[in-house]
C-alpha cells in the first residue's frame, strides 16, 4: 500500500474519533447547521488526511448534489462527504467544501458526541443528508 503521510495541524483540532488522525481546524467551520443521517455534521472549507469515495448524486433536504464520501486516511473510516457539485444555484457556495459527521470525530477539546446512550460518538449538523 505504501506510507502514509498525515498533516499535524496547529489549533483548535477536529480528529477521526477512531484513531485521532488531525482532520480539521476549528477556523474553517462554514456551517454547525447541517444534519446527517445519524445527527449533527459541520461543513469546513478545508480538511486534510482524507481520500475520497466515488461521487455519486445524492437528493439531500436542499436538493441534488454530487457527492464523494471521505475517509480518514489513516484508519479507512468515513467520516463525512465533499460536495462536487451543487444543482441549485443557491447551494453553490457547498461546491468542493467538506462535512464531517459530528459522531464519527473529536472535538478540539477531546469530547465526542453520543447517540442513545451507545459507546460511540455522534454528532455535527447539516440540513441537507437525508
């Protein structure tokens, strides 16, 4: 597979929940109201130590987008998507920005988001995953 190389960011850090890999800085939060299918999500301007999925049209609460799932380059989990394109011109200003799903990450300081009392983290907000 070969080596990895991962980004170490400076600040107020969002990290995979799973194995802590530096996913986002607090200073690129665009939106806190987004929703996902398990809950909260963020979109930021700008994550690292991530690859992306196939894209694929999703009809989400705000329209059609073209999508690609994230995943966390260290561990292989999803942690969010990336919006390519966005079909409504109000929705635009989405294109090529990222979310990341308020369970599956850390917050900067350390605490995760739970979901019906289960031993996993949940969270982030988005309005538009359904």
């Amino acid at each position: 597979m070969g080596r990895v190389f991962v980004v170490s960011l400076e600040g107020k850090i969002y990290s995979c929940k799973y194995c802590g890999t530096h996913l986002a800085l607090s200073d690129d939060i665009i939106s806190k109201s987004f929703q996902s299918r398990h809950g909260k999500a963020y979109l930021f301007n700008k994550v690292v130590n991530v690859t992306l999925g196939e894209r694929e049209e999703r009809i989400m609460l705000t329209g059609a987008h073209t999508v690609a799932d994230i995943f966390c380059v260290q561990c292989g989990s999803v942690v969010g998507w990336k919006y390519e394109i966005a079909h409504e011109k109000s929705q635009k200003y989405k294109e090529r920005k990222s979310v990341l799903e308020r369970y599956k990450i850390s917050g900067p300081d350390g605490s995760n988001y739970w979901v019906n009392n289960e031993a996993h983290a949940v969270g982030g907000s988005d309005t538009d995953d359904v």
